[in-house]
C-alpha cells in the first residue's frame, strides 16, 4: 500500500509544484505528507475507543516491591504449570513440538512462528507491545497477578550488568544468575526458576529443558570485540532518543543494537541458544521468550519507544520503513539486494499493516498501539 500511495504521489506531484520535472523528493518529504493525512484518521479512531478506566503502572524491577517481584515469578511459574494444547496445525520441518507444553510455552511458540513479522525492523517495535499486552493480561486472567508490569532498564547496570538486581539469586524474589555451563548444559542453579524439590520451571521448546543462561561481555567469547555493554549506556541510549525526530526506522534500527546485546550478553534461551543435546544443524529456532527476563527487557524497549515517541512532537505517530533523508535516486542506486538484505529497506510499510499474532490474539493495524494509553492498552510506565 505504502509503495503505491508513494509512486501515485510522485506520479500526481499535486502536493509538490513541478515535481515531474525535478529531482524526487526525499523520501521522508513524502512520508510525512502521508503521515499528516494519516494523523486525522488515527485520531479518528482513537476517540472511537472507549477511554482508559485507569492506566496500569509499569515499573522498574528494583523498584518493585519484594511481594510484587515475588508475585510476578509466582504468575509466570502458573503460566509454566498450566497444560496447554494448542489448535494451529503448524508444524515445520526442524521444530521439535513435545507433547507436554503449557499456557507458558505458548509464549515461546508463537514468538518463534512469527519471528520474520515480529523482527522485520519497521514492525519490531510494534508488534512486540501487543504481544507484551498480551502476556502481561494472561499473567492476571490466569494466574491472577494483580501488581506493575516490570522492565529492567538495563542502561542502569551497565557499568555492572552482571550484578544488576535482574539476576538476584533469592529462591523467591530473584529471577536467578547465569548457568552452571560446564556441569549442566547451563542451566541456571539459583534464584525461584531453579530447578528444586517440589518446583519445577521446565520449558518445552525447543525440546523440554531448565532455564539456561550463558551471559558474557564478549559475543562468541571474542575478547578482540567492543564489550557488549557499551551498546545501551545511558549516554548511548539518550543520544539515540534526541536523534532523528520524526524518522521511526533510523531510531528504532539505532535501539535494536542495545536489544540484541542484552540478549547476547545474557546468552542461553534469551539468546536462541538450543540445548547441547539439539545438533546445531536443528537450531534455527527464536523461543527467546523462555526467560522471563525477556519480558522485563521487552518491556524496557517498549518504554524507550514510549520516551521517544513523546520527545519530539514528529515522533508519536511516525512509521517508516527506511530512512527518511533518502532520495528515490538513492534509494534505486542501492540495488535490490543492498536494499532488502543489507538495510532491510521497505517502501510498502505502512501503519495499516494488520500485524499477525497467530492463534493468540486478532490482528491488530501498527497505527492502533502508537497510543499506550487508549483502547485495549491501558498502560502508563512510572
């Protein structure tokens, strides 16, 4: 839709005087054209829903209270003990699907099933709030947790991300260390997701297994590399954040380097590490969601997004699917496989794509979680 509305546009030039006989314009110019029309539409349909009763708090995980951390792992161990079989057919060749999965597991099947949606880089942002929304009211549905929604805002530990409070070790209040790599397969050994008499906290993807971590500084063990924690340091983010007004891809291809070296520094399941006993040629596989640490440091990334969609009054509604300063010259310069495989460039994004969360939820259009705070959202982060 994107790509047509984008060539009608340049084709007509009716908003842009004597734009057959000059160069095209930026790409941004016509994005934003499109988004100004986009605007009163968005906010045609967001006073068409029914407004917030109450917005629920979102907080840092220190700042919780040792009852609601306790609370929250006590939720995500009932999501882990309560059977679930599913009703897609889905079935690929190199997917193991044991027969014993939970509500728990669900998570992490369909993160993995609609991986190329959920990380195509203009839908990565906006597909994974209403996934997170979706975990977060089935801890409460189901499990009853009544407290704030945790994020780690990892730019506080990282200086020390190895001692961030995230990986407390107490068997109640703490999501646990990294894991034993050398004895068991790195399964984490302490903290309330630890295997242990009576508690059992096992996941089914891709094959039934504990809780496995592997964190490190260095990504592959290669000290030669820049430390992984240099990438989401509070200078690093903020500059990210006051960068680029107006241009979504830029900031969010910017973020997702913090987000891919907090999964790498943990390692294990949060970095799509199979157990040693899958051949490696098996594991291409994204259950990432297995350790709940995703789901605080997702949160965390919805928040960043939330910051800077309020820095710049550009930033709330913006969505595009390459950088906003590049000309159409620039841009049929590049070659189709520069632009798909290098950048990952896309003309037909578009805030009307209808993103697809398989048999867990409907499709929901991008334009309709730019709002955190109307409809079926409801949340505010404090």
């Amino acid at each position: 839709m994107m790509l047509f509305t984008l060539l009608s546009l340049v084709a007509a030039s009716s908003w842009l005087p004597g734009l057959l006989c000059a160069p095209a314009p930026p790409y941004g110019e016509i994005v934003q054209h499109l988004q100004t029309e986009e605007t009163t539409q968005s906010q045609e349909t967001a006073q068409s829903h029914l407004k917030c009763d109450s917005l629920m708090p979102r907080r840092e995980w220190r700042s919780l209270e040792p009852e609601d951390r306790a609370a929250w792992i006590s939720a995500v161990k009932c999501l882990a003990s309560q059977r679930y079989r599913r009703l897609s057919s889905h079935q690929s060749s190199n997917e193991y699907s044991p027969e014993d999965r939970s509500l728990y597991d669900e998570f992490a099947y369909t993160h993995n099933k609609m991986h190329d949606t959920a990380h195509t880089i203009e839908y990565f942002l906006p597909w994974h709030r209403w996934f997170l929304n979706l975990f977060d009211k089935k801890l409460r549905a189901t499990c009853g947790y009544s407290g704030p929604t945790p994020y780690w805002d990892w730019t506080l530990d990282s200086a020390d991300p190895f001692h961030a409070p995230v990986f407390d070790g107490n068997p109640v209040t703490g999501l646990g260390s990294t894991g034993e790599c050398q004895l068991k397969d790195c399964h984490i050994v302490d903290g309330a997701l630890a295997p242990s008499p009576g508690s059992q906290f096992i996941l089914a993807y891709p094959i039934p297994h504990p809780l496995r971590r592997n964190m490190t500084l260095y990504l592959y063990g290669d000290v030669t590399r820049p430390p992984l924690n240099e990438t989401f340091t509070p200078d690093r983010v903020q500059s990210i954040i006051e960068t680029s007004p107006g241009d979504f891809y830029t900031f969010q291809e910017a973020i997702q380097h913090s987000h891919n070296s907090v999964h790498q520094l943990v390692g294990g399941d949060l970095n799509e590490q199979c157990p040693g006993s899958i051949p490696p040629e098996l594991c291409r596989v994204s259950y990432t969601t297995n350790d709940p640490i995703f789901w605080l440091h997702h949160a965390q990334m919805d928040r960043l997004w939330s910051v800077w969609q309020r820095r710049h009054p550009a930033n709330f509604r913006a969505f595009n699917g390459m950088p906003l300063n590049i000309t159409w010259d620039d841009y049929m310069q590049l070659g189709d496989d520069i632009r798909k495989n290098t950048h990952n460039y896309d003309l037909h994004a578009s805030s009307d794509f209808m993103m697809n969360f398989d048999a867990m939820s409907k499709g929901v259009r991008v334009r309709d979680v730019f709002n955190h705070q109307i409809g079926e959202l409801c949340y505010e982060y404090v």
